[in-house]
C-alpha cells in the first residue's frame, strides 16, 4: 500500500492479531513496513514530512510544565531551551506525545505489576507527561500495563552504561527471510523450573511478559524476575540473539556480533559443556533442577507432547554446548498516563475535560492489559494525533 504522506516507506498488512480468541480479536491487524523496515524507518519517513511542510521541531527543549490561564484552560508549554527557560504559547491547545515512563524507576516501581522491569525505548521517556498532566488534574489510566516480553538487560563493556535489549529466540521478523530454525530452548525461573509455554517469548508475543509477574507470597520474591533462558550451539551461531533493526543496534549505540561471540565474552550469555555447571555459573538457585529440566524436555522433544503445550514442531533436542542468558520482564514501552476521551482530550479526576489539553500515543495509551497486536502503540499515536489536531482546530464538528 502506498503512502503519500511519508514517501519512501511503504505500509502493508505484516501479522494478525496476537489474541485472535478473544471477540473481535480478528479485526485487529498489524501493519508495518516492507521486510527490512522497522519502527525507525517510519521515524525517519515522518521527519521528512515534516520538513516538506516547514514545520519545527525544538529538539533541545524538554518540556518542563503546562501553561494555564485564569479559567484553567492550557495555553502553553514551559520548557528549557538551551539558553534557558522559553514559554511556548498554544492558539488552539497543547497536546501530550511524551511517550511512557520507561526510564523512571520511581514510576515503574509504584505503577508495574512487577519489579524491576527494563526497556529498550527511549532514555528520553521519563514520565515528564505524566507529571505535567497530574499538574493539571489529570486523571491517569493503564498505569500497570506495558508492551514487551522478556529483555536482556546489561552493562556497557566500555562505559558502564545500562543497555536493554529485546531478546528472541527467532531470526528478526523484520528480514524478509525471517525463520525459526531448529534448535533447542527452554526456560526456568529462578530456582530452576520451567513455567510457561517459551515459544511465545521466542517469537517475540507482546503478551510474554505476563508470564514473568507471578508474585510469590511465601517466598515474599517474584520467582521468575530474573528468569533464565538456555538454548544450544544451533541457535548461537544462526544470528544476534536480538533484531538488529530496533534498540541500541539500530541507532548505533551498540553492535551486537552476528554469531554471540562478543556477548559471551562479555559476560552476557554463559557457556557450559554441562547444563547444572551453566546454571551454578549463571545463579539459579538449584541448579540440579535445570538438569531435572533438561532431561524432561528432551523426554517431550522425542515424544512430541510438552507439559506446558508447546507444539512438537517446536520441540528440538538440545546438545553441548548449552548457553543461558537472563530474561527480565520489560519491553519497549509502559502504557500508562493521562486518560483521554474520543476526542482525544484528556480528563480531569472527576471525568471533566480539561480544556486545551489533548494527548495521543504511549501516554496513556488506548490499550489496557492486553496488547492488541505489533505496531498498536505506533497506530495509537498516529491516530489520536490527528483526532487530537482534528479536534483543537475544527472542535465537535
């Protein structure tokens, strides 16, 4: 499908909906780019609209709070520009696209379902939407919902700095000649048992991370944060064990080798000839278990039927060397923020619009506790964004 708006980046139909069972999942549909195009594509297709209709965009000015008048309505935005504080007034309203609070531990540890969670977004989504919305009287919605699945989460060889990665056991569905091969993987919590059907973290499911928030109340931990994946030598050396075209790998920050090696040496995945040995070296628990672990999985491989459901074509033999990374629940974006109405105007706490506010994308986001599908989120900015214009311009009509 072509798209005049953003030349260049072509639109088509790539999944379907990731919960199809669910009545009027089947009317969801994913749409993304050709193969090899990703969010960062889109990103770039967009800017270059931008600049088509002379429109400016003040990068070095993170906003700081809303300008209201005497009647309560937003008339403006405070920011810190580089020489210093500007106020920016607004004609027809002021609209809130600041993303999530992906990069703000107090936010995730009062409002997730689980702790900690790392992200792969932008270092830049720190709740400052969030924060100036409440100011305002903002009612918040979907504060406990999140899209993602398990991520790697790492420290910078050269710098210390934290790297977040999304990790899948698949070849990027972003190539065009994306696949599963086959290999062995299975995954264990913290003392070393399996807990879930893994082929849906494999695959990169944005449900997967539900399966991380178990909370213990006898142990008084959550015992799959972290949790441990291990797999073999046949899903080591097939390709980056993350997608290339997102994160830190995308934007240049950090180049991910194609065969792991850089990863083993730094610690990142941990490799062992023998399956306990790896899972002492890597921390759970009791690792005897995994070896418990293993010999059952290897049981439902030659049997073709799995404890947890996992289809047999799903189901490889694993060999030595066996590696395991950490898996921790996170993703690419939280879902919380400011509630809006069809309008896109946010609400107050009493259910009254507040007048020249609007807000579209991550903040508080449209999507509650189950993530409809790849790209919603994308879909939810796009468009709130132009309901949200719509509206301040024209009003109900």
């Amino acid at each position: 499908m072509g798209n005049g708006l953003c030349p260049g980046y072509e639109v088509y139909q790539r999944w379907g909906p990731e919960h199809a069972d669910i009545e009027g999942g089947q009317a969801v549909g994913g749409f993304g780019g050709k193969p090899g195009q990703a969010g960062a594509d889109l990103w770039e297709a967009l800017q270059h609209a931008a600049r088509q209709r002379g429109l400016t965009v003040l990068w070095e000015h993170p906003a700081q709070s809303l300008i209201q008048d005497s009647d309560g309505r937003v008339v403006g935005v405070r920011c810190i520009g580089p020489e210093g504080p500007v106020a920016i007034g607004a004609n027809k309203g002021v609209a809130l696209t600041c993303g999530g609070f992906e990069y703000d531990e107090e936010l995730k540890r009062n409002f997730l379902k689980a702790y900690p969670a790392h992200f792969y977004g932008n270092p830049g989504n720190t709740g400052d939407g969030i924060r100036m919305a409440q100011k305002a009287g903002a009612k918040l919605w979907h504060m406990t919902s999140m899209m993602g699945r398990g991520m790697g989460h790492f420290r910078d060889p050269a710098t210390g700095a934290p790297l977040n990665f999304n990790i899948m056991m698949m070849l990027s569905s972003f190539r065009k000649d994306f696949v599963m091969p086959p290999f062995g993987y299975f995954m264990t919590d913290r003392f070393g048992r399996r807990f879930t059907n893994e082929y849906y973290q494999a695959v990169g499911s944005h449900a997967a991370n539900n399966d991380y928030l178990l909370y213990d109340a006898r142990r008084r931990l959550f015992p799959r944060i972290p949790a441990f994946m291990f797999f073999d030598e046949r899903r080591r050396v097939v390709g980056p064990l993350t997608p290339v075209e997102m994160g830190h790998v995308r934007i240049g920050t950090y180049e991910w080798s194609a065969d792991n090696s850089k990863e083993i040496a730094a610690g990142w995945i941990l490799a062992a000839d023998d399956i306990v040995d790896l899972a002492r070296q890597a921390g759970v628990e009791d690792p005897e278990a995994v070896g418990e672990e293993l010999a059952d999985y290897q049981d439902a491989c030659r049997g073709g039927t799995d404890r947890f459901g996992r289809a047999a074509d799903t189901l490889t033999p694993m060999a030595p060397p066996y590696y395991c990374m950490k898996l921790y629940p996170g993703g690419t974006n939280t879902l919380g923020g400011p509630q809006r109405n069809e309008n896109a105007q946010i609400i107050d706490a009493f259910g009254q619009v507040i007048p020249g506010l609007y807000g579209a994308g991550e903040l508080g986001g449209a999507m509650g506790a189950l993530y409809p599908g790849a790209g919603s989120s994308i879909s939810d900015g796009l468009c709130f964004g132009r309901i949200a214009g719509r509206h301040a311009i024209l009003g109900a009509a």
